[in-house]
C-alpha cells in the first residue's frame, strides 16, 4: 500500500490547493502597512491532522505478524476458531451496511 503524504491527503480530504493566495503582494512590490495573518484551523481538520500523526507513527505491515502467519498456513496449523472471527467482525461493524 503506497502511502500518501500529509500534505496531499490533506489536499484530497479538503479540496485544498497550493499556490499563490489572493490577495498577496507581488514580488517586488513596496510593502504597504505589517499586518499579522490569522490560521484558524477547524475541528474536523485538528482530528485529521492527529489522525495523520498517528498513522505516521504506525509500521504499515506488522512484518513479524504477516511472517508467522504465512509459515502457519503454509504447514497446515493455522486454524482461525469461527466463532471468534464473526464476533470480531460484529464488534468491529464491518459488516454494518451504510
């Protein structure tokens, strides 16, 4: 799974585009009266840039896990128990329809 940088996600998940902002005094331009620019950043952008942090700080694949899993299933062991299986995937929604 490739990853996508922050910056882009943030791009797809809000329909921001980089580039030059209205407003903005061309280079060369004498610089009129200092004014201090504003950010304000809503809620929804403040839980998706600590999501973001979050996925960062997560491995993409648990190597060791896939590992023993593969060599279990490649000798026959792996016996994944049904019950549990359908109660996690009950728990989780995963099978919720939207």
């Amino acid at each position: 799974m490739a990853r996508i940088p922050p910056s882009q996600l943030l791009s797809q998940l809000f329909g921001v585009q980089g580039g030059p902002r209205p407003g903005r005094r061309p280079a060369g331009e004498p610089a009129g009266p200092a004014r201090a620019d504003v950010l304000e950043v809503s809620p929804q952008a403040r839980a998706a840039l600590e999501a973001l942090r979050k996925m960062g700080a997560m491995p993409e694949v648990r190597q060791e896990k896939v590992a023993a899993l593969r060599a279990a299933i490649a000798a026959g062991t792996y016996r994944p128990d049904p019950r549990e299986v359908a109660r996690r995937l009950l728990e989780s929604g995963a099978l919720d329809s939207e």
